[in-house]
C-alpha cells in the first residue's frame, strides 16, 4: 500500500503551507494603506470568467463574488465550452478574466485568443509568470503560489480564490464601495486556515466513514456551490470513488432518484442553512434516509452523522476554511484507501 509509511505526500505538505501563502499573498498584492496594487481596466460593467477544472470552481465562486459585493454582472464558463460557442459577449463593457494554475492549459489559452479576436479587454489569473496566457493578457494577477508538486490543485486554488476576491474588491471601490471591512476580514484569514488544520481529526474519522461508500453526492446553494463542485473533484480525483455534486434545490428535480442506490451525502454551506434547506434536507432524510455529513453551517433540525465546521462570521473567510476542510477530507479518504495522492493514475500535472 502506498501509505505504509508516514512520510508526508506533496499534496498534505502544500494544504498546510496555504495559511502562510496566502498571508504573503495578501501583503504582496496590499499595501499598508489597504490599496489594492494589481492594475485593472477602468470602464468595466460585466465580467466574463472563463477556465477549467478546479480554476473553474475558483470562476464560480468570483462570479457569485462580483454579484455580491461589487454590484456587477458576472458569469463563469468552462473554456472548452466557451471555445464551442459562435456567439459570445464582446461589448466594450466587459472585462474576460482567463484562470488557470499554469497558464498553459491548452483550452484557456484557446479561449484567450478567441476573445481577443473580438477585440476584448483580457485579465489573466495564473500560477505561472512568463507562461503562454501571462504573456498574452492585457493585465494580469500572479497567484504566487509557488511550486505544487500533487496533482490535485490546493494552494494553487486557494490562491486563486485569494486573487480573484481582491480584484473584486478592486472593482467595488472603483465604484465608490467602502471595502475596509472586507480587507480586515483578510487580514485574519491565515488564522482561521490554521484553526482549520485542528480540525484534522475529526476529518479523519468522516474520511473513514466516506471511503466505505462507492457513490458520494454534494450539494450546496449559492456562493457554496463553487465550494461542492471542488469537493467533489478532489474526492474524485483523490479516492476514484465516484461523486457526483449538484445544487440542492435543483436537485430535488428528479436527481434526487439517485439516493435510490444508497449513497452516502455531503452537503456544504457556508451560511446559516435557509428554510427550503432544511425542508429539503428534511424531506431527504425522511424519504431517502442517506447518512448525511455537513461541512459548515447545521441547524438542530438536521440530523447529521457528521459535522465539520469553523466559527467564522465571514462568508469569504469561511469559504476558504471549508475549501481546505474539503482538500484534507479527500486527502484522508486517499489514504483510507491507499491511494497514489500525488500522482493519481491517468491524471497529468503541466506545470508545477
């Protein structure tokens, strides 16, 4: 078995270095006097996300972001499927943001170009200075994550969420926003990842429970949806078991005959649970009896096998934590069930 031994994996090592990647990124990317350094096109109304993968997790949870906080109209697209569209937005008034942990992902980079072609403002989001979409973008953001041996992106993607949140924040106080409050929050949000490391354990022991099962189902609303699809990656391109992630709502619309086959459940929330929520939740349980396990907010109505959650009053901060909960969940579920972490079998890393 691969884990015989108890000699820490790539992926392990690089989700306990976030909490201090990303303190050094928010002081790169901050000055003393909360000015934001990065520059941005000026005269942006809408914002157009496009990457792949994890990145395109990261684009969802901007784009909720963007909407949220700053006002604007945002959407997040797979690059593959952007590149498959003859129609796409190319008023004067949009800005394409092009994520990738590479900047060699061979999709993105097409994407770019095509935008380009209709003569669109492009921002690149990237891991990689020097790289194929650093050099092609108009304006550009360095996530500063440094080398990330294991497959599985995790400071590569926290990164990306960090930058992607001040370049909201950026726009918002273009616009006359008072985002203070919102700094401040960063500034704390290396020691709410550390608070989230204690958690280990208690991961642990949901990681076993999981890895019993063949077919996981993640749900989510809103700004937690992002969170669920990248929980549902890691688990899968981790553990091979196979995980399927949709927004609880939507999944009450016939997806829910899934449970039919015995699944175990996960559902992420970042906020307090909403009364459709719940009722839903509830109904689930009393139909379809999964054993359901929560990372975030629970409510006392919810009967819950498992409940991993950080005491944070902020959304942004919070997300982060449980993005982290969720990488050492499938990192724990790996080793549950020997696992190569670091190299899973017919997955290719580009760029380290």
């Amino acid at each position: 078995m691969f884990f015989k031994d108890k000699q820490k994996t790539s992926m392990e090592t690089e989700i306990f270095e976030q909490a201090e990647v990303l303190d050094k990124l928010l002081s790169t990317h901050v000055n003393d006097n909360d000015y934001i350094l990065f520059d941005i096109p000026a005269d942006i109304q809408k914002i157009v996300l496009v990457a792949s993968g994890s990145s395109y997790h990261c684009a969802r949870f901007a784009a909720d972001l963007f909407g949220n906080i700053a006002g604007m109209e945002a959407r997040a697209i797979y690059s593959s499927e952007f590149l498959l569209k003859s129609a796409v937005p190319h008023d004067n008034d949009i800005l394409y943001v092009f994520i990738t942990q590479s900047g060699e992902t061979s999709d993105t980079n097409s994407a770019l170009k095509k935008a380009k072609e209709f003569g669109m403002k492009t921002l690149c989001i990237t891991n990689k200075k020097g790289s194929t979409i650093w050099e092609a973008s108009d304006f550009k953001i360095d996530c500063r994550a440094g080398e990330e041996k294991s497959i599985a992106a995790t400071k590569s993607l926290t990164t990306q969420m960090l930058c992607c949140t001040l370049l909201v924040l950026k726009y918002a106080a273009h616009k006359g926003i008072d985002i203070s409050a919102y700094l401040k929050e960063l500034k704390n949000l290396a020691s709410y990842i550390e608070k989230t490391y204690k958690l280990q354990p208690e991961i642990k022991e949901m990681a076993k429970f999981l890895a019993k099962y063949k077919n996981i189902v993640v749900t989510a609303d809103g700004i937690s949806y992002a969170i669920a699809k990248e929980a549902s990656l890691k688990i899968k391109e981790t553990s091979y078991i196979n995980v399927y992630s949709n927004i609880l709502g939507e999944f009450m619309h016939g997806h829910v005959a899934i449970l039919n086959n015995k699944p175990a459940m996960i559902h992420i929330s970042i906020n307090e649970l909403s009364y459709t929520a719940i009722r839903n939740l509830n109904k689930i349980e009393e139909e379809y009896k999964p054993p359901l396990c929560i990372l975030g907010c629970s409510n006392n109505k919810i009967d819950t096998k498992y409940n991993i959650d950080i005491n944070c009053e902020s959304e942004i901060v919070k997300s982060f934590c449980i993005v982290v909960a969720a990488q050492l969940l499938a990192l724990e579920t790996a080793i549950v069930l020997g696992r190569n972490v670091d190299k899973p079998h017919g997955l290719d890393k580009v760029v380290k």
